[in-house]
C-alpha cells in the first residue's frame, strides 16, 4: 500500500499505544521527580512496600527481623585462672621473700588460696589508721597479684572484744572498712579488677586442727583467690 491510499486509510489501529506509552514515561518520571524532592516517612513507605510485596508476590519469603544484640549485652568470656598449686607457690616465691610479709600467711582453704595478713601490720589496735609501711606492703601484694587472672576478694576479721572507739561501732563495721581500705590500696596501686569485699567480725575464728592455719590470726586480712575458672592439671589431685 502506498503512502497516499495509507493517508486515505487512517491511521494504525493500533498508534495509539505509543502515545499512550509515552504518557506513561512521563507520568512516572514525574512522580520519581517528586518523590525524589520530598521528605520520606520511613514508617508509611515501609508499610507500602510490604503491602505491594505480600500483594504481588505470594511466594516471597517472610523475613523475621530480630533486634540484635549490642556490645553491652554481649558477655565476655573469662579467661581460666592458674592451678591452685601453682598460684600458691608463686605468692609465695614473689613476696616471701620480702621482710616486711613477716607473718603474711599463704595457704589453700575449700578451693582457694587465701594470704592472710595480720591485722597489727596493717592498721593500729582496733582501728583503722594505717601503720608506717602498711601501703608499701599491699602494693607489693598488688605487683604479684596482677600477674594471675583469678579474681580475688577481701574479707576483714577481728576477735570479739568490743570496739572501744567512737567512730565505730561494732566489729562488723570495723572488719568492713579495713577490708575496704585495703581494697582501695590495692586498686590504686594499680590493680583494675573487681574486689568483693566482705566484713566478718569474729564469725570466723582459725581452725586450731588445721595444720595449713597454724598461726593464723584472728585479727587479719584474708586476701581470698578465687579457683573459678582454672582448669585442672593432670596431677592436681588437691
């Protein structure tokens, strides 16, 4: 057909599709304008989009989304502490051999080693002033407990005799805060893990059938080593 008899037939049934197209094309690249000039409410367009999802796309999965847990939420692992016989001969070849541990007792106690100070080299008679030589002693406990992971506590013992100060008025408050004190030398002498510190009065007095406690004071301060987390040697049998 020529392009006259196709000028006298009309037009293509089916030309119109092309306009309409193209109408299309600038409709939705106006709205992408527009869309793109506007402030998106996150909430509203996610609600749209799960919509047209679930709408147009039987088969999609659904994902559950999950809060995820942040850093303060994780837990950190421990690392093990050293074998009990092990640390206890280690405390006691780093500060035996100093004069000033002179009665310092070192010994293993219900899974645990415990260095007992007396008090008399820590603190005057009922009190909680410290003596001369007092804070040079536990920073020399601080230096050779840095090097273990086992974590400690305190616990502070007097006799019963009755507290004769003002200042404090039982053996429980008295026990309490020079086993505070001597955490508080002990962190600033540069040891950064946590110290439980206990206040016991007179509730435990030295076994006299322990051999290991022979000697042992009533009035002290029991730097306790804590066995959790040590792993068992073959021959650790104790």
């Amino acid at each position: 057909m020529s392009e006259t008899e196709q000028q006298i037939a009309g037009p293509t049934p089916g030309n119109w599709m092309v306009t309409f197209a193209d109408l299309l094309s600038l409709l939705l690249t106006f709205f992408v304008l527009l869309f793109s000039m506007s402030t998106v409410n996150f909430e509203n367009w996610k609600a749209v989009v799960t919509t047209m999802s679930s709408e147009f796309n039987e088969q999609r999965p659904k994902i559950d989304l999950q809060p995820r847990e942040t850093t303060n939420q994780l837990k950190p692992v421990a690392g093990a502490g050293l074998n009990l016989n092990y640390l206890q001969a280690l405390l006691k070849r780093s500060i035996g051999t100093h004069a000033s541990f002179d009665g310092v007792l070192i010994h293993k106690e219900k899974g645990q080693v415990v260095i007992s100070i007396p008090a008399s080299l820590l603190f005057e008679r009922k009190a909680t002033e410290l003596k001369p030589g007092s804070i040079q002693l536990l920073r020399r406990l601080a230096g050779a407990l840095l090097q273990i992971k086992n974590k400690i506590r305190i616990a502070g013992h007097t006799d019963s005799i009755p507290v004769s100060s003002g200042k404090y008025r039982s053996n429980w408050e008295l026990s309490l805060a020079r086993a505070r004190i001597a955490a508080g030398i002990l962190t600033d002498s540069g040891y950064r893990r946590s110290i439980m510190v206990l206040g016991l009065a007179d509730t435990q007095p030295p076994s006299l059938e322990d051999d290991a406690t022979n000697g042992l004071k009533l009035e002290r301060i029991d730097i306790i080593v804590v066995s959790e987390g040590s792993r068992k040697g073959l021959y650790d049998l104790f």
